[in-house]
C-alpha cells in the first residue's frame, strides 16, 4: 500500500482464505475458512516494519498480525499461533529462547524446471566443484553477492552468529543470534526474503528447497531451545550444580511425544522427504542424544548455563513461524504432563519403532489427522485447514508423471 496509507493508519484487509493458499495458488474447500470467506485485517507489528535497503526505490517491509475483525487472533495465523504458544509459557512465568541455523544454496539462473539446478559462475570463471565445505575461501566467488548481503541484514537489524559453506555444491548456512521465539521466526522469514531479493539483482538464484540436488546433502532449518524463567533469566534447563533439571527431561519427553504428529509441519512438502530419506546429518527419527546428529533432537556439548535442545528435523522449506511453535508446544506439553523421554542413545543405533517418524507427506498428513494432540495444541480449524491444503499439494505431485518413471519405467513389460 501507499505510503500515506499506511502512516494514516488506513486498514488492510485480506481474506481468510489466504491464509490456506496452496503454493500453487488454489484453495480448499470454503468450509475450512469459512463459508463467506471474509475479511482479515492485516496487523503491522511496529517493530518489524524495515525501509529494504536494495530496492532501488523507497519502499518498506511490514511484517503483520492477521486479526479477525472483532480483534482476536486468526486461528489459521501461523504467527498467531507461535504467540499463543508463547503466552502460554509467560503463563507460567516461563520464556522460551531460540535460535534457527538455515541452510540455503545459490544457483545459477534456472529457466528450464526439468534441468537441474547449477552452481554459478564465479568470479574466477568457473562453477563450484562441491569440494569447498567449511573452507575460508569458498564464498570467495560470490563475494560481491554476499558483501551486499551483509550490508542489507546490518541495515534490517538482523544479527548474525556465524556464517559458513556447508557441504553441499554451493551450499550455505547461516546462525542467527538466540532470542525471542517470535523475533528469531520474523528474523528467519525476513532473511528468507532478503536472500532471494539480493540474489535476482546479481542475477542468482536462492533456493531453500529441503533437497534442491540430488546425491547431495539437503537444507535444514534446525530450532535450538532452551527455557529462562522470567525475571531471573535462569536456564530451567539446568540446575544449581549445572546438572540437568526435571524440567529438561520432561521438555524432551515432550518433543518425542510430538515429532511423529508433528512431522508434517516441520517436513510441509513433498521434497521435504527426500532430505529426511537420504539423512546426510538429517536424522528422521524421535531419538535424542547428547552431541550425536544421527538423532533427532540433539543435546549440543555446552556449558549448563546454555543447555539446549535441538530440533534437527525440520528443513529450510518449514515455515519458521509454524516449526517453532510446533516445536516449542510439544516441549511445553511435555512439561505441562511430565513426560520422561527415552533412554538418550549414542554411536551408530537403529531408530526404535515407536521412535520412526513418517517418511512421506501422504504418511505425514495421516498421522496429523489422527493426531488429537495436534488439535489440542493447535486447534481444530487450523489442523483440519492445513490438512486440506497441503493435500491440494500432494494431489498436484501425483498429478505429474516424473523422468525417472519415464525413463525406467517405459521399458518395462
């Protein structure tokens, strides 16, 4: 909108079908937002409203609350569902702190959506071998690319921990600095957006898919957790003699009671399962273990005032807003019901039944539909909502036939 609209405090209004727009562009059937499909009021959070420094014209970036029109929250709000969340800690005189690593990979221009994607050109003339993982020197060939990311997250106010080359051909990773749930989800969805606006004016391309290459290793979004009480800042997580707490047990409890149910809002599409199937480090299980990436939820080595735990399930695909409430949900149920988790496990293990995650979307969305805990935690409306719309995505798949039936498949008799 306007300039003048927004800073008159003009209204923006959006339906609530939107908020269950399939990422082709369709929607479900109306009885899942309702029959009249009315308006939503589109909420600017005063404190994410940024001018983007590489437009070459003025133009501001408003993150926003979708409220009904009576005030109250959308259920079907992802933001608003991670803020419920949040509430519901404050409640109990707890806050949660976060902190996502991204990963992302740079590409060359991709016109032809049948072909692979490729490394661009560097500066020094030639593509990226995939030789370069945690090299001091590997980003050197996109450096007028990253320079200017750089300046852009510093102009937005997005800190940053570190910042390196994965393992993947022209794979990158980045940490952002812990904090507030709700401020680390707009940081990420923000820095999402950031990275694709840069790369098309160096004429790149940013992909976040979950697994963009074949044979190499996939992108996650991994959610680190702790809990402080208010007030004080003291990590529950640990007690007076640095050793870990009930309250630590109870939260991993929780998390392993809610990955299985919860696999299809970490891992929302199709390509998220061939990350999770091939794991290079991309554990789809419900095991937890202390400093081991084979496991789902790993306890990195630290000291106990920063004891954490990390969600290593979902991908760069999740929604950042969504995974972390969900997330962060199941550790509070966990701590809610004291749940105790399973015995941690370490080396090379075989991932127990009750511990197996859902390996595709079509197995994902049928464990979220039987989930009661899901709606308990998330609502009805919000769960039935998702459900329908991320089956719109998975009919769509099936409605494609892929190169490898065609190319193994046409021979046979």
């Amino acid at each position: 909108m306007t300039a003048e609209g927004f800073l008159e405090g003009r209204r923006l209004q959006l339906a609530r079908g939107v908020l269950l727009q399939c990422i082709m562009g369709g929607y479900p059937a109306a009885k899942f937002y309702g029959s009249d499909d009315g308006d939503l009021a589109l909420v600017a959070d005063p404190a994410q409203i940024h001018p983007l420094p590489w437009s070459e014209e003025p133009r501001a970036f408003a993150i926003c609350d979708a409220d009904e029109l009576t005030g109250e929250s959308s259920n079907l709000s992802t933001r608003g569902q991670l803020k419920k969340v949040i509430a519901r800690y404050a409640a109990l005189g707890l806050a949660p702190v976060v902190a996502t690593e991204l990963e992302f990979f740079v590409f060359a221009p991709n016109t032809d959506p049948n072909q692979p994607f490729q490394p661009p050109v560097g500066l020094d003339g030639r593509r990226e071998d995939g030789h370069s993982a945690f090299s001091v020197s590997s980003n050197n060939g996109l450096r007028p690319f990253f320079s200017e990311v750089y300046k852009c997250m510093a102009a937005l106010g997005l800190p940053r921990d570190t910042f390196m080359h994965e393992m993947g051909v022209s794979q990158f990773e980045i940490n952002l600095l812990h904090g507030d749930p709700l401020l680390l989800a707009d940081q990420t969805f923000l820095f999402k957006h950031l990275l694709k606006e840069v790369a098309l004016k160096h004429g790149l391309t940013v992909v976040c898919m979950a697994k963009p290459l074949a044979h190499t290793p996939g992108s996650s979004m991994h959610i680190h957790q702790s809990i402080v009480e208010i007030g004080s800042g003291k990590n529950v997580f640990s007690d007076a003699d640095g050793q870990p707490t009930a309250m630590f047990r109870h939260f991993i409890g929780g998390q392993q009671a809610g990955m299985a149910d919860f696999t299809a809002l970490f891992a929302p599409n199709v390509n998220s399962y061939q990350r999770l199937c091939h794991p290079f480090a991309s554990p789809n299980n419900a095991c937890w273990s202390h400093d081991n990436r084979a496991a789902g939820l790993r306890i990195p080595a630290s000291s106990p005032v920063a004891r954490r735990v990390e969600n290593r399930l979902p991908g760069a695909d999740a929604n950042p807003y969504l995974a972390i409430a969900a997330s962060l949900a199941a550790g509070l149920y966990g701590i809610e019901h004291e749940l105790e988790p399973s015995e941690a496990i370490q080396g090379e293990f075989d991932v127990p039944d009750h511990l197996s995650l859902p390996c595709t979307l079509h197995a994902a969305l049928e464990r979220l539909k039987r989930s009661q805990l899901a709606k308990e935690l998330f609502g009805t409306e919000f769960i039935e909502g998702y459900i329908a719309s991320k089956t719109m995505e998975l009919t769509s798949f099936f409605d494609e036939i892929t190169p490898w039936e065609r190319r193994v498949l046409a021979a046979q008799a």
